[in-house]
C-alpha cells in the first residue's frame, strides 16, 4: 500500500470475525508510534470484550483506546498536533461516523477503520458498507472456516450450537450465543 505522507486518508480494514482486523489495526498503530506520531484509538462502549481500555485482538494483542458512546465524540479528544486516528468496531457507530473521518482526513489526519462488513445474514453492516467507499484503501480479510477450513468471509451466529434464524432478536435472554467464521458454502441462515 502506497499511502500518501503529506495529506490525509481513509483507510478500512473489514472481514469477518476472527480474520485479524484489530490485530492488523493494533499492527498498524503501533508502527504509527515508532514514527513518533501522535496515534489516538476509539472504540464503542458497546464493545467490552476483554477490556473496556484497549482494543484487543482474540489473539491477545492490545493498544490503548478511548471507549465512546457516538462517533462525534471522537472530535473533542482530537489536539492541534493529532496525526492518526484508529476506529475499532466501526459497524457498530451511528452513520455520522463516515462524516466524521471525512472530515479528519480533509483536515490531513490518517484515519484507520477496522470492522465488520457483513451482520450474521451476510448483509452489509451498519456504516461500513459507505466508509468503504469513501476509502482510499480497503482491505477484506478473511478468517479460517470452522467447518472446512477454506477462507471465511463470514460470521456464523449460533444460538445454543445452532444456526440463528435471520429474524432472531440481537438479544436472547437465557440463550447461549456464539460466533465463527464461516465460508460461503457453511454459512447458514435459516429463514
Ligand atoms: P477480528 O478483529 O477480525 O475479530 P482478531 O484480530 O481479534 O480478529 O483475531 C484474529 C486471531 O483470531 C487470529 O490471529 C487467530 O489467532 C484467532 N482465530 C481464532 N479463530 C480463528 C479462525 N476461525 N480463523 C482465523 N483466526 C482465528
């Protein structure tokens, strides 16, 4: 990737579940810091796995970030001499969030994005989808199949080991929900 030094951007790393979004944001901020720039990182307070401080990859890596409830919240932490901006779990802001980096990066901030681009249906998620194409660089991760082990572009719901309908509510009280990363052919959503 040819990313410009002199003027602003938007970069989007998306992909589904366990296929290494925030590690490659943690990998990129952290490189970030050894050039001495002054690196800020936000997540949505909805997102408390593992620690409410950092974002942090299932692998274990972790950089600190500021825990916010909606994406303009990101403006009042941004300082005279800010330089980048990293985002985790982008899906989950409201769609003022692709204004948000548009204005940073037309104020010459690198702004870095790292989410889901498809909900459990295989559907485009929340913001993502326009922070996409507004983008100067997007990368599409892919994760492992649990079922065959080919590359996996999506997220497989499951609710007490099976697959989630697609009208099934976010929230399921006394059920036990989990997540893989499935390929196309594995991917179910019963209707
Ligand atoms: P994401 O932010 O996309 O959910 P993470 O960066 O948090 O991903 O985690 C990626 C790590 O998850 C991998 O490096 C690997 O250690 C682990 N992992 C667990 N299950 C899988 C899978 N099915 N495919 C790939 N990696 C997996």
């Amino acid at each position: 990737m040819y990313r410009p030094s002199h003027h602003g951007c938007i970069e989007v790393i998306v992909g589904p579940m366990y296929s290494g979004k925030s590690e490659e944001l943690i990998r990129r901020l952290k490189r970030a810091e050894i050039a001495r720039q002054n690196v800020l990182v936000f997540k949505p307070a909805i997102d408390n796995r593992y620690c409410v401080e950092n974002v942090v990859s299932h692998s274990g890596v972790r950089f600190k970030a500021h825990r916010i409830n909606k994406a303009s919240d990101i403006l009042t932490y941004i300082e005279e001499d800010t330089q980048v901006v990293g985002i985790d779990e982008v899906q989950f802001f409201e769609e003022e969030v692709v204004e948000i980096a548009r204005t940073l990066a037309d104020r010459g901030l690198r702004v870095i994005a790292a989410g889901l681009d498809m909900d459990f249906r295989g559907e485009p998620f929340g913001p993502t989808p326009k922070l996409m194409a507004i983008a100067e660089f997007v990368d599409k991760l892919t994760a492992i199949c649990m079922i065959c082990g080919d590359p996996a572009h999506r997220t497989q719901r499951l609710i007490n080991g099976s697959p989630a309908s697609y009208d099934d509510p976010t929230i399921l009280v006394g059920a036990t929900e989990s997540y893989e990363a499935r390929c196309r052919l594995h991917h179910q959503v019963p209707k």
